[in-house]
C-alpha cells in the first residue's frame, strides 16, 4: 500500500500529489495504520508521526523535515556541509552591527512557513544609549543579500526534476519578499534558462538535510554565488509540478 501523508489535510498540494498518484491522503484514519516495510508513506512536510508510522517505508522522514522546517537548523546543517547560505546569527547585538552597513532580515520565528514572520528592515537607529530602535527581537538575523534572481529548485531522488523562477503575479507584489502571501508565484523555466550551477547547490542542500525530496528556495545573488534560504518540504504545486513530483515520486 501506498499513502502520502500531509502536514495538514487542507493542504493543496498534496490533495493534487494525491490525485496524480492515485495515492490516498492518510487524514483521520492515519491511526489505523499497523506500521510494515509493505506500506509506503510519502511524508508531505509533516515532522510528528506516530511510533507504527515509523516502521512503514517513509519517504522524508520526520526528523529530516524537523531540520528544514527550523531555519536555524537548517542553516546549522548546510554550514557544516559547505553549503552556501547567508550570514546568519541568533545574536541581536551581532545583527545590529551588522544593520549599520547593510539591511537585515529578520524571523520572528524559526519555524514559519510561506515568510511567516519574516521581515527586511533597512534602517539603522539608536537610543541614547546605543540600543537599536529599528530592530526587534527574533529567533534568528540574516544578512540581505542583493539578488539578481530568486528560484526553487525541485530536487527528488537526488534529481532536479524542474526550476521555477519566482516571478511577480499579484497586483502590488513585495519585491522584499517574495512569498505566496506576498504577490509573487512561479514561472518553470526551460533548460536552457537555467543558471549555471544552481542545481548541483540544491542537490547539496537536500543531503546536507537528510531529505528524499524538497523545493529549495535559492539566489543567485550579484556576485553570482548560489545562497540557499530554505528548503520546502511540502512546496506548492504547479500543474507541470505536479506531474514533474509524481513521476519521480512514483519511480521510487
């Protein structure tokens, strides 16, 4: 038997994996499982499973997506695998010396999906006593890179199966942030549009993590380095991502 479990069961994307697959979505009766190697669960960004889900066959394991889900661990783990990432720091003392020269960006929470407390702050001001005005307290503080482009790679089984150039789509887009929520969406792009050298950095990110799968939110920043920002273990769907997740997905 064959399942996907999602992280929740509203979610989108995983209802079109579903339907592609022809794979039922494990919702309420996801405590009915008796766990075997004979069942086959394609874990679709969910990091708490139960015990007897564990013996199945899991493509992505929980723990893997625990580690992409937490933006410091992440960033932990691409570091010690040579990675390229941003400059990062959980001190806010480090960050505000840094805000002097450059912008900063700033989670509110190291766990938020879709730039859920994500926040650029430009500005540098102080009180009387040096202490910044402008910058809040949060979980963690990355330096701004100045970007040429942003991308998701799509990485499955060790292979990029599509790049996507994030592009705007709303009517008002944050061109600082460039999230769903945000006015902003994706174009699939041809292979001969492309950047050279982005794929390998994406692949890199999925091992470093652990993962089977995953959409990696990377750019190409002006210096022409690839710095990945996250790694997506329930990304969103295009039609043509679909298709392109379900193939290689059913490959495995």
């Amino acid at each position: 038997m064959k399942y996907i479990l999602p992280y929740k069961t509203a979610s989108k994307s995983a209802r079109a994996l579903s339907e592609a697959l022809n794979y039922p979505i494990l919702g309420a009766d996801i405590d009915l499982i008796r766990g075997k190697e004979s069942i086959t669960i394609i874990n679709w960004g969910k990091g708490a499973v139960g015990s007897e889900h564990k013996k199945c066959r899991m493509i992505n394991k929980p723990e893997a997506i625990c580690l992409a889900v937490n933006k410091i661990d992440t960033f932990k783990k691409l570091q010690e695998a040579g990675v390229s990432h941003p400059a990062w720091t959980t001190s806010k003392a480090t960050a505000a010396a840094w805000l002097t020269e450059q912008p900063i960006c700033v989670r509110t929470t190291a766990e938020g999906r879709d730039g859920e407390g994500l926040l650029l702050i430009k500005e540098h001001k102080t009180d009387w006593f040096g202490r910044s005005l402008t910058l809040p307290d949060a979980a963690l503080y990355t330096k701004f890179i100045k970007a040429r482009s942003e991308y998701r790679v799509n990485v499955c089984n060790n292979r990029t199966v599509g790049v996507q150039l994030k592009v705007p789509t709303g009517t008002n887009p944050n061109h600082d942030i460039k999230t769903g929520g945000n006015g902003y969406g994706f174009r699939l792009l041809s292979e001969a549009e492309i950047p050279h050298g982005i794929r390998p950095v994406a692949r890199a990110a999925i091992t470093a993590l652990g993962l089977d799968f995953g959409g990696v939110d990377l750019i190409v920043g002006v210096d022409g380095t690839a710095y990945v920002l996250e790694v997506n273990t329930a990304p969103e769907l295009t039609p043509a991502m679909v298709t392109a997740y379900a193939n290689a997905l059913r490959s495995m």
